[in-house]
C-alpha cells in the first residue's frame, strides 16, 4: 500500500480530535481550545511514525505513551497529577479502544485499503473524501458533544442576584450536591463564582488579584472584604478567595429568596460550558 503524508497527518489529527472530545465527555474535565488544536496536530504529526516501518510492539507501546501524555497535557493543562492521570487514563482507554478495533478489522477482514502500523492507522483514501469526513464527523461529534454536556434542565437554574458595593450582577446558578462548604468562622454558606462573572463587582486592580490569590498582594480596598476558604476541587485541594457579598437574591420558580448568611467564592476556571456561573450551597435547598 502507498501511504500518502498528508492524508495519514489529517486523518490523525481528526482522530486525536474525537479522542479528545470524547475524553473530555467522559472524564468531566476542561480542555483547552488552543490546547486542543495543538494536541491534535501533536497528535497528526506523530503519525509520520509510520513511515518508519514497523519497530515492533515495544516501540510502537513506548512511543504512544510519550505522544499521549504530551496531546493530555496540551489539551487539558492539568494542574494536579491527579487531574492528569484522571484526563490520560480516558484518553489511553479510548485509545485502547480504538486500536483493539482497528486491529479486530485487520485481522479478520483483511481489507486492502486500511493500515495499522506502530500503533497508528491509516485509510487508504483520496484528500477530497477525507476533507468530506472530517466535516461530517466533526458535525457529528460536536452536536453529540454539545447534547451530552447540556445535562441541566431549566427547572435546575437558578438566579443569583449578587451585589457588592454599589454593583451587582445577575448569575446562572446550579445546585451542587458535593458543595456544602461553610465559612469556618460565620458558618455562613459559600457559593462557588467564576471570576468573569463577578468581575463587575470589583476594579482591574481587584480583578487581578482574585485571578492570582496572593496571600500578600490583597489590594488596600479589599483588605476587609477578602478571606479564604479552603476547598476541595477536581483533583486538587485549593484555597479560594471569598467575599460576603451586600447582599443576595435567588431566584427559583418563581419565587425569590434574600439571603443574608452567604459568602462567595471565587475561581478563574470555567464550572461548565456555558449553562452556569456559579454554585450554590446543597444546603439552600433545606
């Protein structure tokens, strides 16, 4: 069989992709968007291992597990080894997957237009039909991507009306059944906000330090406002910055709430892809 470079780079970097995307359904994990495109072409690239012959099982073993930790750690950029070993173990699975498959198919079907070699497949095809696929596949996998993340019902948002000074903003909310975190000297309920989402309630100045969290840097104008609050994250133990805000508003059902025993916590990671800012306290619901 010829195998053509620029048919086996694309047709490894949409494979990568659907890894990916599939890894990050699976394990509940953020990826980067950049990172992803890096990943996947990292993951095209690699591909051109073929063109080396076959080295073996061994080698074929080595390299993929060298290639696939470099596409996790692109994709993911994961800030503990549990978050990475949580995102590689998804993503060697899947991989696993695919290769028993792919080595099913050539073993017992023998076709003459598939290869698999040092790990690594290959369809014999023409570039205009792969462009055709990879636009259909990539449709595919985004609406399957984009149904399966959009698990929470409208019934389970809630609206959060925070103000802090003389500003307030107005957040999506969601219940968080692991949340029961409390302010250790108040007992006062803590609510988890992206930054993004709060950041009209404070300056740049301000803004910038919640994204940091220097224990030494707290600006002069959050020096009685600013606390901690020690919390346990996806696979990592961290220490959040919070502020007891003037007051808060939720919002559910048609009816609204005054909370005056709840203080917010702030993270710069994203808590979902788009249906909420912010979660609230397991406890609100009584």
């Amino acid at each position: 069989m010829v195998i053509y470079a620029d048919v086996l780079v694309c047709l490894n970097v949409l494979i990568t992709y659907l890894f990916l995307v599939a890894d990050r359904v699976f394990t509940h994990l953020p990826t980067s968007r950049w990172g992803v495109i890096v990943a996947s072409v990292v993951g095209g690239l690699s591909a051109l291992v073929v063109l080396l012959g076959d080295k073996g099982v061994l080698f074929s073993v080595l390299f993929r597990v060298v290639v696939s930790c470099l596409i996790v750690l692109a994709a993911f950029l994961p800030r503990s080894i549990r978050c990475f070993l949580k995102a590689y173990g998804g993503f060697m699975a899947i991989s696993f997957l695919f290769g028993g498959a792919m080595f099913f198919v050539e073993l017992t079907l023998r076709p003459e237009k598939i290869a698999y070699i040092n790990g690594t497949v290959y369809f014999d095809m023409s570039l205009r039909y792969l462009v055709c696929c990879t636009f259909v596949i990539y449709g595919v996998f985004m609406a399957a991507d984009y149904f399966l993340s959009r698990n929470i019902s409208r019934n389970e948002i809630f609206g959060v009306e925070i103000t802090l000074r003389n500003a307030t903003v107005i957040l999506r909310g969601f219940v968080d059944t692991g949340n029961n975190l409390t302010e250790a000297l108040t007992g006062r309920m803590v609510f988890v906000a992206q930054l993004n989402s709060v950041a009209p309630l404070f300056t740049c100045e301000e803004c910038t330090f919640l994204k940091r969290a220097e224990l030494s840097a707290v600006p002069e104008s959050l020096g009685t406002v600013i606390r901690y609050i020690p919390c346990k994250t996806v696979g990592e133990n961290a220490l959040l910055p919070a502020f007891t805000p003037k007051r808060v508003i939720v919002k559910w059902n048609g009816k609204e709430t005054e909370m005056n025993n709840v203080c917010i916590a702030v993270t710069d990671k994203a808590l979902s892809q788009g249906e909420y800012e912010i979660l609230l306290n397991k406890n609100i619901l009584g």
